[in-house]
C-alpha cells in the first residue's frame, strides 16, 4: 500500500528551440529499502524529448507499507536480483509515473517544453516475470 512520496530534485532544460520529434521516458528504481513494514523505494524518472530538443529529470521516493514478511522478501529480492514482485512493481511505476508527469507538466513549462503526457496504466504481461530497475 502507498503511504506518500517526495520528490526531492527535478532538472528541466531545453537545448534548443527545434521542434520535438518525440519523448523517450525512463523510470530506474535506484534502491529499496525496509525498516520492519515501512518500504522506501529511491527512484529516478527521465523523460528526453527527441531530438536533442530537452529534458526534464526529477529524482524522488515512493513510501510503502507492506507485512513485515513480504517487505523482507521485497528487499532481499532487490539486492539479490534488483527486480521486485510483478504486482508490486506495477503500482510502484504507475504511481511514480503519475507522480512525475503531472509534476513534470509544471516544471516543462517553464522552459517551454511540451509535457510529458501521462502513458495509459503500465501492465506487465502475464508471466513475463518480474519487473526490472
């Protein structure tokens, strides 16, 4: 279950004033920690607009709470493999990506970007295995 989450670094720059070509986004978990059930997941959104034209970067953490017992096996999956649960990974990157891109869409504005549109809902396909960083 989602407690909360900050955001606490964001960088947006735009190179040059061409036209965008497209946007690239990119969502790297940096770590995952446990203190008993409370979950601490570090991440890293990017989101480039194509060609060369900008980007905007924010870095934040996402606040879990889990059992006791499934936040351990959360966290050692992560450091053994640096993958976490399927269903558990999807509410992860839905919410830091809805996180990011409505924040986002107020940061790009000021250096005159489009925003970064909100993707649909990310779903892992049935026994595709478990969500990497």
């Amino acid at each position: 279950m989602i407690r909360g989450g900050k955001i606490n670094s964001v960088e947006a720059k735009r190179d040059k004033q061409d036209a965008i070509q497209g946007l690239s986004i990119n969502i790297a978990l940096d770590d995952v920690k446990a203190d008993g059930k409370n979950i601490t997941i570090s991440y890293t959104y990017n989101a480039k607009y194509e060609e060369g034209v900008g980007i905007l970067k924010i870095q934040g953490e996402i606040f879990m709470e889990e059992e006791i017992k499934t936040a351990k096996e959360i966290v050692k999956t992560w450091g053994e493999k640096k993958t976490l649960p399927e269903n558990f990974a999807e509410l992860v990157l839905n919410s830091i990506n809805y996180t990011c891109g409505t924040n986002g869409t107020l940061v790009v504005r000021t250096v005159n970007l489009s925003p970064p549109m909100i993707p649909p809902r990310i779903s892992l396909a049935k026994g595709a295995g478990t969500a990497k960083a």
